[in-house]
C-alpha cells in the first residue's frame, strides 16, 4: 500500500507545473510579500492558495469570513473564486499588510468583494454574530492562541454543509515534538484534540503545507 510521499524541492516543482494556474496578479502579490521579513513563516503557498479557490466553488460559497489576513493573498485567490455578488469579510490587526494585498485586489477586479476589518478578531467576530451574520466558508489562519475561540465564533455563523479551513495545524512538524512546549504549539495541538472529538463536524487533517484541517458542520 502506498504511503505519503516526501515533498522534495523536485516534486513540489512537479505540482507547480502541472497543477498550479498562476497569473501576473498572483505573482506578483506574492512577490511583494516575499521581501517582508515574516513572509516564509506567514505567506500561503500558491497551490494552497489555488485549493482555497477551489473549495470556495465547491462548497457554492457566496459568503466567505477570514480570520487572518496578512498581504491577501488567499483573500485574492478565494474572492476570485466567488460571484460577482459575493462578499468576503477579511480580519486584520492592522491596516499595514492587508494595505500592500489591495492593489493587487484591485488589479484582480475583485476589491469591491473584500471587506476588510481591522481590530481584535474576537471583537470583530462578536460583532458579527451580533448582526446575525452567516458563511458558507471561514479560513482560521490568525494567531494559534485564538484558534479555539475563533473556531467556536465562527462555527456559530457556519450554514449547515458549510466549510471551516484551518491552516497551520501541523506547525512545521512541532505539533509532533514532546519538546515544543511553547504557547502556539500547544494551542495547537488542542485544537486538533478538539476538532478530533467534535461531533458537530465532518474533518479531515490534510498534509498540505503546513498541515490543512477541513471541518464540515453537519
């Protein structure tokens, strides 16, 4: 029976070619991030970024919340994946990063489908369960220390059959390390505890990238 296969340089370059569609947007929002010094540990990869798309199409997401949103570059590739009449509702701390994603929304024609808030996600969130807000699909790519708090806030706002993607759930492998006992991999690791025994969902742990948990509410 097969097993996972290692992900050397020369097959992620396989995947690259033969599956990835990128554009000159894409590109060169990512090339913006590059330079910036949390860009390795933040940015999303393009092939992530490209599922992303497709499971806003899969799951007929004509409203999408994400929780985290650096440059928007996977703010870029899930709002082209909506109708023209949906909306995505993007979460930041500060205007700084999602400030250098814009142009790129703009060149992409999809910026009047963003909207961009900026504050404390839960204060955010609170304010959108307050207005009786509901998703189709919410991406969780923020601090790991939140994750739990923003996936109770955010399964709440879920429709039934909706999609909750949470990045980051394998942490660079450290979810794995008895040693790594700081407070984002531990966050973590509960966090897959809690996804594991939650029968409000249908998940799946993907190793894509840095690990990709899909949570399905029944």
């Amino acid at each position: 029976m097969a097993q996972q296969v290692d992900v050397t340089e020369e097959i992620l370059g396989y995947v690259r070619e033969l599956s990835l569609r990128d554009d000159e947007v894409l590109a060169g929002l990512r090339a913006e991030t590059a330079g910036l010094p949390a860009a390795q540990a933040m940015q999303v990869m393009p092939e992530e970024g490209q599922l992303l798309g497709l499971l806003v199409r899969l799951v007929g997401a004509r409203s999408v919340l994400e929780i985290g949103t650096f440059t928007g570059y996977s703010t870029l590739c899930m709002a082209r994946a909506l109708p023209a009449d949906g909306t995505l509702i993007t979460c930041d701390v500060t205007e700084k990063w999602p400030g250098l994603g814009r142009p790129f929304w703009e060149r992409a024609e999809v910026a009047g489908r963003i909207d961009v808030r900026i504050g404390d996600a839960k204060d955010t969130l609170a304010g959108l369960r307050r207005a009786g807000r509901e998703f189709d699909l919410v991406f969780i790519d923020a601090d790991k220390t939140g994750y739990a708090h923003y996936y109770e806030e955010s399964l709440a706002m879920l429709r039934r059959g909706g999609l909750i993607v949470l990045d980051n759930t394998l942490f660079f492998g450290r979810v794995t390390d008895p040693a790594a006992q700081d407070a984002d991999t531990t966050a973590l690791r509960e966090m897959n505890k809690l996804l594991r025994e939650d029968g409000r969902v249908e998940i799946s742990m993907l190793t894509v990238g840095d690990g990709i948990t899909l949570a399905v509410k029944r």
